[in-house]
C-alpha cells in the first residue's frame, strides 16, 4: 500500500481520501487498536515499568481478564507491547512497551488532555443535542 505523499493537513480537500481508498484501511486497522477501551489505560500503565499481568488488572481496575488478554495480544500484535515469559513455576510474564509504543504515549496523552480540557463543553453540546433531538 503506498504511504501518503504528504501528510493529510497538507492535502489539499480534493486529494483527501475517502472510505474505499486502500490508504485508509492500514489506519482504520491501527485506530481499531489504539482506540480500543482499554489500550490507553493499558499504554499509560507500561509507561515507567514492566508490568505483569495480575498487577496490570489490579491496577488498572474493572477490567476483565478476557478484555485485558485481548488487548495486549492486540497491542503485541502491532508491535506496540512486548510479552516476556521467564520460566519458573508458575512462570512469570511481564508486559513493556516496546519503541514503537513508547511513541504512543505522545498522542494518547495529547488526546487525554484534549479530553479533559473539553470536557465541559462536549457535556453540554450532548445536553444541548438531546433537549433538541431526544436522547439515542
């Protein structure tokens, strides 16, 4: 699949790609991932240590063992989290990001942040879409 030639910002609009263009299925496939419900929480959590698992979903908390076995062999899957097991009984997994989903960190934050600071007016944009609409 060819890479854009540009980045999209600098694409004028009617070089922008639609839905069927094959240049957009590598990142509706990646934002499947790092979009998923758990994977910024997993990241943040990998970023100043490895984790194991148990420590992971305590941490974490209200995660279900399924949920969080499938996004991590999501995440390594992506090359975003690596999955060491040293042999001992019972044997130990860690999980740690590896460069790749270091690099992860930067936007997931922004994004967090981004988040936060309009929190508010997102709330009241859903309030005011509702008293106009009804709720979904």
């Amino acid at each position: 699949m060819k890479p854009l030639a540009k980045p999209v910002e600098e694409l004028p609009r009617e070089q922008l790609p639609h839905h069927e263009d094959p240049r957009c299925v590598p990142v509706r496939r990646l934002l499947q991932t790092v979009g998923s419900k758990w994977c910024s929480l997993v990241v943040a959590h990998l970023e100043y240590e490895p984790r194991r698992f148990s420590d992971l979903k305590r941490s974490i908390g209200g995660v279900t063992q399924k949920s969080l076995t499938a996004t991590l062999r999501e995440l390594e899957k992506n090359g975003l989290v690596n999955r060491v097991v040293t042999p001992s009984i019972p044997p130990r997994v860690d999980y740690s990001l590896t460069p790749l989903g270091r690099t992860l960190l930067v936007p997931l934050k922004a994004l967090t942040n981004w988040a936060i600071e309009n929190e508010a007016a997102v709330s009241s944009a859903r309030e005011r879409f509702e008293r106009e609409n009804g709720p979904d």
